[in-house]
C-alpha cells in the first residue's frame, strides 16, 4: 500500500510543481509588470535550491514527497527574497532618475545603496526561519522523519539563497538595466556620451 500511496503523491506532484511555479511566475509579473524581471527572479529559483540538494545529500535523504514539499516552501522564500531586493534597487534607481542621475556610476550607487539596505533585514529573516527549522531538524518524537526531509531543503536553501539574492541579484539587475538603455535610442536632447 505504500507503494500505491507512493505512485500517486509522484503523479500529483507532477502536477503541483509546475502549477506552483507557474502561480510564482504570474504573481512576480503581476508585482513588476515587466516579464524580464520576473524571469530573473525564477531564473535565481534553481541556484537557490542548491543548498536544499547538497544538505538533503549530507544528510543521507532521499527526495521523497515530503522533501518536495520542503523545495516549494524553499521555492517561495527564495522568491521573496529576490522579490524585495528587487524592490529595493528599483526604488533605489528610481530616486536617482528623480533626481536628474542617472549616468553610470548613479546605477552602481543606486544598486549598492539598494543592495546594502536588505542586508540586516535578511540576516534576521534568515535567522528566523533557521531558528524555527533547526528544532525540526533535530527532533525525535513521532513522524519527526516526515518533518525533517521537509525541513531539510529549507535549512540547506537559508545558506544558498540569501547569498544569491544578495550578490547575484544586484549584479543581474544591473547588466538588464545597461542593457535596457544600450538598446534605448538616444532622443536629440540626450548626450551620446551618457547611454545611462
């Protein structure tokens, strides 16, 4: 019977995970209203999962229906938290075109600025979450192994996925946003010499 039982979790989550990245991908459209950066974000999804993969190895786990439900929690902080450095740059960026800066050092102080300002913010959400994990992880009472390869991936992604949103992130933003404006046309008011 647990085979059975097996059989058919597999085939619902066949179902489930692409539908769950799917209801990530329309709600990150429907926050940025531009596709491009929405697919950065699920573009960081794999890399932030890497840390769930190697800690699941470490451990000795096999990937089982539990510890896919563990990599979509994973799925969805990781999200978050690209989501809100996102934010962060955007609105960083945003105040330097407010205030008529906008060359190409503006862009770095802006993502810098951006970038620097979730650091703590991140650190303590991450703290958090592990603070909250770790108890799962080591616990002993009834259906702990159940709990513990769904808390596994989420321990091993709070190492991966921070350090991802907080260098890969910036770094991406900032290669779409010289490429967004090299492709821009300059207008007749526009110096050649400043394409930010």
């Amino acid at each position: 019977g647990q085979f059975e039982f097996l059989e058919r979790a597999t085939a619902k989550l066949r179902v489930v995970l692409p539908f769950t990245l799917l209801i990530i991908f329309l709600l990150l459209y429907l926050t940025f209203r531009s596709i491009g950066e929405a697919l950065l974000i699920m573009a960081t999804l794999p890399f932030a999962l890497v840390g769930g993969i190697w800690l699941l190895y470490l451990l000795g786990y096999n990937l089982s229906v539990a510890g896919a439900v563990g990599f979509i929690a994973l799925a969805g902080v990781s999200a978050e938290f690209g989501v809100i450095m996102l934010l962060y740059l955007k609105h960083a960026w945003q105040d330097r075109i407010d205030q008529q800066r906008t060359t190409p050092a503006d862009l770095l102080d802006a993502i810098r600025e951006g970038a620097v300002l979730r650091v703590r913010p991140k650190a303590m959400t991450v703290a958090v979450i592990l603070a909250g994990l770790l108890p799962i992880m080591w616990g002993t009472g009834t259906g702990s192994e159940v709990m513990q390869r769904i808390a596994a991936p989420m321990v091993g992604g709070m190492i991966t996925a921070p350090l991802l949103s907080m260098f890969v992130v910036p770094a991406a933003y900032l290669l779409m946003r010289r490429a967004r404006k090299g492709r821009a046309a300059p207008s007749p008011s526009q110096s050649i010499s400043q394409p930010l």
